[in-house]
C-alpha cells in the first residue's frame, strides 16, 4: 500500500518541488498553504508522515499546529522544516512530538531520507502498540467476584510503590498476571518486564542466569553475559517458583537485595542495578523455612507486601466470564467462530473443582474450540471433564498427524500439570531431552 504524505507550507515553489520528488518515489502527496488546512485534511485523511513548515504565512503557526496535531490523537509522523531555525526551536518541536527537523534551503535527498526514516518509524510504534494490546488481552485479569475485585484494589494501591512483593498461590491461579498488573501500573510500566522460572533453569545455571557471568568463568563461557538483574536495571523482575532456589543463590540474592550490587560469575567487579523485585511461589515458604530449606531473612526482605492468590474453586462466579474470556481469544487465535457454550454446561464446569485452577480452565476451553465440530457446546463435549477418554476423543480426528499432535498436546500438558510447570523434570520424566521438549512444546502452541 502507498504511503500518503502532506506537505504544508505557504511557498507555493517549496510545495511544488516536495510534491514532485516525493511523487517520484512512489508516495501520494497533498498539500496544504495553513495549518488550519493541515489540521481539516488530517481529520478526512490519514497521513504516514506530514512535513510541517514552521513559518506559515496566516493563522496559526507550525508549532500551534504540530501541538494540535497531537492533541487530535494523530499518529502521523511531522517533520518540521524551517528557513529560521534554531537549536531552542528544534528543541521544543521534539518535545511535541516531531519526529525531526530540517532547514531550509532543503536537501532534496536528506528530506527523502528523513521521511522514509519517519515512516519506518512510525510502522514501529504502530507494531509496539499492536503487540501491547495483544499482550494486554493475553495477560487481562478476568473476574468480577469480590476476591478477584479486592485483589485489583490491593494492585493499585501497591503498584505506585516500589516495595517488593511475593505472590503466593495454587498453580495456574494467574500470579505471572499479577506480577505485571502490578508492573503495568508501576511508574516502571515503560521499562521491561523481566522474569525468570527458578524451577525450570538448571540448578548450576540459576547463578548465572540471576547474576550474568564473565568470560571463562566456567567450561563452555565462552563471552560475558548479563545476568536478569541487570537486563532488569531500571524495570521490574520477576522471580517465578523462588521456593526452588538453592542455599548458595538465595545467599548472594539476600545481598543483591540489601545492596542493589552483586558481581557476576567469575568476576571481582560489582554490577550496581535498580531493580524492583517481584516473587512469587506456590510452595508454603514457612514450611521450606521450617525445614531448612528457605531462608527466614530472605523471607522476610521479599515478603514486604504478601499478595494471596485466590484459587479457582473459591471464584466459581467467576468461570462464566473466564469460559467467554479464552473462548473468544482462541477462536481468534485458530480462525475459528466462538462457540456457544450452553448453560449446562457452564454449569458443570463451575461445579468443576478445577484442580489446574484457570491454567486447566483455559486448556479446556482451548481444546474445545479446537476439537468440537458443533457450535454450541454440551456437556458431553468436555472430554476432560465427562469421563471420555483422550483416546476416544482422537478418534474424532481424520487425519493421522492431526490426532497425533492432540495426543502430545495432551500428554505433554498432563506432564507439565504434573510437575508445576518445570519442563526440566517433565523432560527427564517422559525420557526426552529438555531441548526437544520446548521445541515440540512451540510447534504445538504449548507455552511453558
């Protein structure tokens, strides 16, 4: 699809020129003598780039116009082009938003290359925020009940801090969710998201992968790497399953969290880091501290502000809205229409104890859209559920590979239940290397 740019400049020559060489490259030009003119064409068009003359003849000027520009919510990218700029005056474009600024007498080339650049970019952003609103559906905390209401209140009063929090709950109640609504309002909500699964890194590799490692500091270190605490410098870090670490990382994590400093593997120099930690785990720590397992201290820096995660069983109210909730994203995701589910079976389904709590709820509903043939969906289509067996239900397929990836599909899932989601110790259980279980865990769409 062509690019549409709009030239704005009161010099009739300036305008002529722009729109003759911007033609030669294949984008749609027009034009306009005012920001007035600018600001009416935006609301009929959508421009790629718009290349904005400071002074203008009558009415308002440029930079009136590149502040209205943004306040209209338009996601075009301005230029700002001007025969009497100055650094205060690029300065302050920059700051409302323009992409860049160029003098006149304009370089034809540069210009072309400045557009080009401006679009490019502006397809960035545009890619940025489509995968934030991907993100946003993929990680939305669904439920209305009044555990799941409390819970979004203790969110909000906690986000805007930076005290460190640990996320306690049965597997599959969604703590990952609750660890990045508390980062998504947090006034580190532009930075990353960094997590890291205790429990599914090998235990000699865990060091490395928290605290980066230099150069030869062990066989097979063959360059420098950053650790999760400093890839997280500036954000927010996740520790998943932090009832799997070991005696000597939860040592060197106390210090990393008294200190904000470590020093990577293998290395005398210490890394400093601003990191806002955040664990969860759904082991009992006060047992794990009981036993020797867990330290007290460590506990007790982590435990700053304790948030519960309530299992499913306790938000039966709740399964309705999670059904029409991953009903409606894997129909999308498969090409498929969303099912009708009836209410018997809505019914049983919030009868349902759910043992895997939304994780097994979601993994039901996703079979479902991906298996059943009818539009609305009765009971006795909950393989899970009504007693048929998985062997059964791959019957229903018609061609061997397609009931063959179900079978795995479901296997593996079993497996992954099975152990809390260490792929590790699923891998090492089912008799195959870690490395082929991930790579057979993404062609089948199964997210560790």
């Amino acid at each position: 699809m062509l690019e549409k740019i709009l030239i704005v400049d009161d010099e009739r020559g300036i305008r002529e020129t722009l729109r003759g060489v911007l033609e030669d490259e294949d984008f749609i030009v027009s034009t306009a003598v005012s920001g007035e003119e600018c600001l009416e064409a935006v609301k009929q068009n959508s421009f790629s780039c718009i290349l904005l003359d400071i002074w203008l003849g009558s009415g308002i000027d440029g930079l009136k116009t590149l502040e209205r520009l943004t306040d209209s919510g338009s996601d075009a990218a301005v230029v700002m082009i001007s025969g009497h700029g100055n650094i205060e005056t690029a300065v302050r474009s920059t700051k409302l938003g323009a992409f860049d600024f160029i003098e006149k007498p304009l370089s034809l080339e540069r210009t072309i290359l400045t557009v080009k650049n401006a679009i490019r970019q502006r397809k960035l952003e545009q890619a940025n925020k489509q995968l934030r609103r991907e993100l946003a559906v993929q990680y939305e905390m669904v439920g209305e009940s009044i555990a799941m209401r409390a819970l979004r209140k203790q969110i909000s009063i906690v986000a805007p801090t930076e005290g460190r929090v640990l996320i306690s709950g049965e597997s599959g109640t969604g703590k990952e969710l609750v660890a990045r609504a508390i980062h998504n309002q947090s006034h580190r909500s532009g930075a990353a998201f960094v997590e890291i699964n205790s429990a599914a890194i090998p235990e000699e590799l865990v060091e490395s992968e928290l605290f980066g490692h230099a150069k030869g500091a062990f066989s097979g270190a063959t360059k420098a790497k950053k650790g999760k605490f400093q890839i997280a410098d500036g954000a927010t870090l996740f520790l998943d399953e932090i009832g799997d670490m070991s005696a000597t990382v939860q040592a060197k994590m106390l210090r990393v969290l008294e200190e904000q400093r470590f020093e990577p593997v293998g290395s005398n120099t210490a890394v400093t880091v601003d990191v806002r930690v955040i664990s969860a785990t759904n082991k009992s720590l006060d047992s794990l501290i009981e036993n020797g397992d867990f330290r007290a201290d460590l506990f007790y820096r982590l435990n700053v502000i304790p948030f519960q995660v309530p299992p499913l069983r306790e938000r039966p109210e709740d399964v309705p809205q999670l059904i029409e909730h991953f009903n409606r994203r894997f129909s999308a995701d498969y090409g498929k229409h969303p099912k009708i589910f009836a209410d018997a079976t809505v019914s049983k389904l919030q009868e349902y104890a759910w043992p895997g709590n939304v994780r097994e709820l979601k993994n039901t509903v996703e079979r479902v859209v991906i298996m059943a043939g009818n539009a609305e969906i009765l009971p006795e289509d909950l393989p899970e559920l009504s007693g048929e067996t998985a062997e059964a239900a791959h019957f229903r397929f018609q061609k061997f590979k397609d009931a063959t990836d179900a079978y795995q599909r479901d296997f593996i899932r079993h497996k992954l239940a099975q152990f809390d989601g260490n792929v590790a110790k699923a891998a090492e259980d089912m008799g195959v290397d870690r490395s082929h279980l991930y790579r057979r865990m993404r062609n089948l769409g199964i997210k560790s």
